[in-house]
C-alpha cells in the first residue's frame, strides 16, 4: 500500500446536551471566501484532526462500538510506523474525536457543531447512519468541511447538491436492492416474494431497488408488509408474510435489535422460503438465534472473512484483537468496518498535494482504491467515485450465506446491477 504512517488518540465522550434546531451555529475566525472555516482547519505541523458522530449508546451502540474500535485499531498499527507522511515531508499524528450521539439525528448534529466549532476538525470520518447523515449535510456545506466514508448506503449521500458530502463503504442501497433481485432471477426464476419493509426511507429505496430489478422478469411479490424500527413485537408481521407460502423472504431494514426480532418471529411461524436474504446484515445480531434461524441467511458481506488468513487480515486481528473490551462486547468481526474506512482515509490524506479541505473533498470525487492496497475488502476494486455523474462508491455486493452452526459468512460470488446508477432522488429529502 501506499506508505502511510499515522498515530491516534481516540477520544470518546457521552451525548452533547446541546439543541440544534434548523442547523448547527457554525462560525469562527480566519474563513476564506463563504466558507465558516479555514481550509486547511484541523491541521498542524505535527497532527491532523478527524472527527466523528455514531451511536455509542441507546439501541444501535453496538455497530457504534465496533466501528469506533475497529478506527481506533487501524489508527493504533499506523501510529506504530510513525503517523503519515504528507507530501511536504511532514508526519502527522491523527488525533480522531468520537462523540456519542445515540442514533439521534439531532444529536448528530450538535456533535457536528461541536466538532466543527470547538475541536477543530479537518474533515469527518465514518458518521453513523441515513438520517444522521442527511441532518448534518447543509451545516457541512456551510463550513466547507469534508465528510467522508459515512455508514450508510443511501442514494441521496450522492446529491450534487451537497458536494462536501461522499459516499461510503456500504453498497448503495438501491443497488442491493437490485443484485437482491438478480440473485433470486439467477436462483428461482418464477419465485414468489414476500417482504418486510421498514417504514423508511431506507426500507423504501432497497424496496425500489428490487422493483427495479425484477422488472421484465416472471418474479412476483406477494406480499409487502412495514414495520417500525421501534416495533417490540413483530408476531403479526410475521404470521401474514408466512401466509403467502412465498418461495423467498426479504428482509429489507435496518440492523439492531429489531433485526433479531425479525428473524426470530419470522422463525416461529415454521415457515420454511426457499431463500431468505437479510438486508444491513449483522452478525451480531443474528448469532444470538437459534441455529436453524441462522443457518442459510443470504446476505451481503464485503468484508473478507476473519478464516481467510492475507496479510492484510493478518494484520487486521492483530491489530484488533488489543481492544480486548470491544471484541468481548462486538466481537473481531465487528471491528472490520471501522479498520477499512480509517485505511482508506489516510491513504487519501497521505497523497494530498496539499492538506486543505478542498484538496481533500476533490480527492474524494475522484477517488479510486490504489492498486497496491493490501485491504481485508473484499471488492475494493469496485470502489470509485466520479462525482457528480457516478456518484456512489459501491455498487457492487459480495453474496454471503450464513452457516449457523459455524456462525460464519460463507462467501459466494460478487454480484453487479444491471440497471443505471447515477444520481436520482429516491428520498422525501
């Protein structure tokens, strides 16, 4: 890879008590032009300044958890090399500042504001979740602040609009929503599907995405049911999709504790599809079920699995494996996504002409994975921006089927759309 070297302190403080209402109060000396902040904020002769905002209580912690461990690991090994060397000759610690915000958009925001404002950052990096990152998008353009890799698949983090905002390292939903329609054409041609939706925006464009891809095809939908991420029990949901008989079950929503429920009700109705795919898949979430439950769950997973010894997933448990409290509470699995995105962020930063905001931003609405990147993704050749016409980083998915009684991801093949995946507005936003 790329010679990078990086040093961290990671920084992980409770909810911000601040309201935000209608956007941050972004402000401060020394902005250039109509930007609120200096273009080259967050950064000294001997450190760079990352930031970020993700859920590290409340329901969806332990995906908060897992990636703050997994940034922190990665910032750890590069730290033991000596921190990165920018193109002026400079090596720069990164001290990465994590805030907690509950899974609460509002609360994104104010940790923004704050990070911003008070810690100075020179970009974010890795902010949790759709709805978080469509609250802080206007603040960010204000501030000519780069926000990069963020945890969501959304197709609107790709609006022209909102430039200083970039795709992340999930698949762009509505692709997955598409290579969910390929794999069951491929595999039951004809088949019948019953799906449960959330009753979201990100429910809704996985849903469109396969609309789109079964189209022209003899695949039909039975059954459409919604649920609630707040839903305590999801009985009734259940007993109606198991009624269709349907060949295939979707589950088209989000991770977290509902996603458990899910399965497990979908479980007790003795119902038995033919394929069942499971959407935002979490292992965490699924290995709590009984074996059978889990046992042949077809998801998407671009992640290398932890058995398949490279050097670079060699180093990935090493490295990892120091956080002893997050592998107890997550597990190493967990732990991968954070790694990657902290990875390909330095990388990016190490091959700055120059460290300001802008370079950065124009980096990104290029970016393509180096060649020589030794990296634990498993389709990292299909990461590639080209902003504004081809705006999402990933539209390819990596078919996994889950082996319940190994709890390990079994990797099948790549799957890539067959539809066109340019910019469109598939949000009320």
């Amino acid at each position: 890879m790329t010679s990078v070297r990086v040093a961290a302190s990671l920084v992980l403080t409770s909810a911000l008590t601040l309201s935000a209402c209608g956007g941050a109060t972004l402000g401060g000396g020394g902005a250039s032009g109509d930007c609120l902040t200096r273009p080259d904020q967050g950064i000294t002769d001997s450190t760079i300044t990352l930031g970020s905002s993700m859920p590290l209580s409340g329901q969806a912690a332990g995906g908060g958890i897992a990636t703050a461990a997994g940034m922190k690991a990665y910032a750890a090994y590069v730290n033991s090399t000596g921190g990165i060397e920018g193109s002026d000759g400079k090596s720069r610690t990164i001290e990465l500042v994590i805030h907690d915000d509950g899974g609460v958009p509002s609360r994104a925001l104010a940790n923004v504001n704050k990070l911003i404002n008070e810690d100075k950052v020179f970009a974010l990096v890795t902010v949790w979740g759709t709805a978080s990152n469509l609250a802080i998008r206007a603040p960010l353009a204000k501030a000519c602040l780069p926000s990069i890799w963020p945890m969501t698949g959304a197709p609107e983090i790709g609006n022209p609009k909102y430039p200083w905002q970039t795709g992340g390292i999930l698949a762009n939903s509505y692709a997955e929503g598409a290579n969910i329609a390929r794999v069951v054409k491929e595999e039951l041609p004809g088949a019948t599907v019953a799906i449960l939706e959330q009753n979201d925006d990100s429910g809704a464009v996985l849903e469109a995405g396969f609309t789109e891809g079964i189209k022209g095809s003899d695949v039909e939908v039975v059954e459409r049911v919604l649920f609630e991420t707040t839903a305590a029990d999801l009985s009734s949901e259940a007993t109606t999709l198991a009624a269709s008989k349907a060949d295939v079950f979707l589950y088209l929503g989000s991770g977290g504790a509902v996603q458990t429920l899910a399965l497990q009700r979908i479980g007790d109705t003795g119902w038995k599809p033919r394929i069942r795919y499971v959407a935002n898949f979490g292992a965490l979430f699924v290995k709590p079920l009984p074996v059978e439950v889990q046992d042949g769950l077809y998801h998407n997973e671009n992640m290398i699995g932890i058995e398949e010894k490279t050097p670079a997933m060699r180093l990935y448990l090493k490295w990892a494996a120091k956080d002893e409290a997050a592998v107890k509470q997550v597990g190493i699995e967990s732990l991968r996504t954070g790694w990657v995105t902290l990875q390909l962020t330095a990388t990016t930063l190490g091959d700055l002409p120059e460290l300001t905001h802008q370079e950065l931003i124009d980096a990104m609405h290029r970016f393509r994975t180096p060649e020589d990147l030794d990296t634990i993704y498993r389709v990292g050749d299909e990461i590639a921006i080209d902003f504004p016409d081809k705006p999402y980083p990933v539209t390819a998915t990596a078919l996994n089927r889950w082996n319940g009684k190994t709890q390990k991801a079994e990797f099948i093949k790549v799957m890539r759309p067959e539809i066109s995946l340019g910019y469109r507005d598939l949000t009320d936003q």
